[in-house]
C-alpha cells in the first residue's frame, strides 16, 4: 500500500502529459469532454498541514487539475507561489474575498487577490446572518453585493457570490432569496458561484437554475450528495447527482472553470484523484 509521499511522487510524475490548457474539447462528432479542471484548496488543506505544499500541488497537477482556487499563497511570496503553480501548468483563478460594510476590510481582501491575479472574487457568505432569511436581509445583500462588484470591476476582478441551500428557502413574505439577490444585482457587476451540491440541498434542480440566470456563472463547485435521509458531501462521481446532465448544460452555457470540492474531506488527495478520472471521462 503506498503512502501518502509515495503517493504524491507517482502522481506527480505524469504532470507533463496530463497539463491540457482548454476547458473543453471536441472528442468528434460534437461530443465535448472536460479537460480543463480546478478545485478549491480546501480539499488539501491536510495533505498541506502534514507534508511538503509542493508535493502536494504537484500530485494534483498529476491527476489533470489546471485550476486553483484559493485567497492565499504559499510559500515565501505570492509570485513565487504563482511562478510554482505555473511550472505545473496550473494557475489561481479565483479566491475568497470578505463580504462586509467596512470597506478598508474590503479593499484589503481585493489587494491580496490582486496580488494572486486572479480573475474572480468569491463571497462565500454573503449574509451577516444564517436562516432563515428575511426580506430585509436580501435587500441589504444585494445592494451591497452590487458596491463591492463595482469596488472589484474598478481592480480588474469580477465579483461572484457563492450560494447553499438557505438561498433556496423562502421568506415569510414568499420571496426566494436566490431569485432576490439574482434579478436585484447588477448582472454586468456581480455572477454567482453556482454550487451544485447545496443547489439540490436547498430543494432546487440544478440544471433548472443555470438555465434561469442564463450566463450568470462563470464558475461552479462540483460537489456531490451521498444517498441517504442525511444527504451528506460525497467526492464527485460517488454520490447521487447526476453530474452528466447538470455539467452539459453548463458546457453548452459556456461555462469555463469548474472547482472540485468535498466539504470536511480527510483524504483531500484520493477524493481528487477520483474526481478528475470521473470528470475526465464524461461526454456531452
């Protein structure tokens, strides 16, 4: 059985070949495949505390993978953290910033991303509060998502907000807070994140939600549902969604940049590994 270093080492090795810089191709006869893939670097946040980053991100780049997303370097500076990613044909392109009213808190989160070069903004909680939400709450939301997407625009960035499942339940006024923030944003200054596990958490049909805000997402988190009553996080391709159907729409949307994530993963590394081999073999 191999380690977690012998691991990393075999994976790594097959970088070189697996680096393909499209997000899609044409496999013939109009079928299209996935080629160009990312993840958020939660998914080896253990592999990372326990051993060598370096190691760790080229394994992943072994596996196929060519995107990060991240708010952070690693390293001793940005640029060498970005000068590694690139030698392994990968690169940041997006990353977290902070949702708040403090905008020097703002600004300082868009500094560090600019830094990365990135060319996304990610509010992976754009609530100063949990569920349920109110009116009240939708309407302070979106007009601040819509200041700080101009804040980004003005950096270069464009400004994506991160949905779960809260967004799909409704208010006591009948309101869905994910239709409110959608059609109450400025669509040229703020996207939306699409995250497909808690999209279906929240009770709404994926493939249904790209269709509505029709060229509102340039990125998603593919991330999987477990059967069961508990409906708990599975790596893609083990779980019940069926991924096929959800990322054709998306291709035929155009969509570019697609993020593996397995929230509270332990072994960050084979979740990833499986992943890709699933997403690499699907046809649309």
């Amino acid at each position: 059985m191999l380690n977690r270093r012998k691991f990393i080492q075999t994976v790594a090795a097959g970088t070189a070949a697996a680096f393909i810089p499209k997000t899609l191709t044409s496999c013939g006869d109009d079928v299209r495949k996935l080629e160009n893939i990312g993840y958020i670097t939660g998914m080896i946040r253990n592999e990372v505390r326990d051993g060598d980053w370096q190691e760790v991100f080229a394994a992943t780049a072994g596996m196929g993978y060519t995107e990060i997303e991240t708010g952070n370097y690693l390293g001793d500076s940005a640029q060498s953290f970005l000068s590694y990613l690139g030698s392994l044909g990968m690169k940041v392109v997006a990353g977290g910033a902070a949702f708040s009213e403090n905008m020097d808190e703002v600004n300082s989160s868009l500094d560090r991303l600019n830094a990365l070069e990135v060319e996304y903004a990610v509010l992976y909680w754009p609530w100063f509060g949990g569920a349920p939400l109110s009116l009240d709450d939708c309407k302070i939301s979106a007009d601040l998502l819509n200041r700080i997407g101009e804040m980004c625009r003005s950096r270069g960035l464009t400004l994506c907000w991160h949905n779960h499942d809260l967004e799909f339940h409704a208010t006591k006024e009948g309101v869905i807070p994910f239709d409110y923030l959608m059609d109450n944003t400025d669509e040229q200054l703020v996207k939306c994140e699409l995250d497909i596990y808690w999209t279906k958490k929240g009770g709404a049909d994926p493939v249904e939600t790209l269709r509505k805000y029709r060229g509102r997402y340039p990125l998603l988190h593919v991330k999987d549902m477990a059967p069961g009553e508990e409906e708990t996080f599975a790596c893609p391709g083990s779980g019940i969604i069926d991924f096929g159907t959800v990322l054709a729409e998306a291709v035929d949307q155009d969509i570019r940049h697609y993020f593996v994530e397995k929230d509270n993963v332990v072994d960050g590394l084979a979740c990833l590994e499986s992943a890709a081999t699933y997403l690499k073999s699907l046809r649309f």
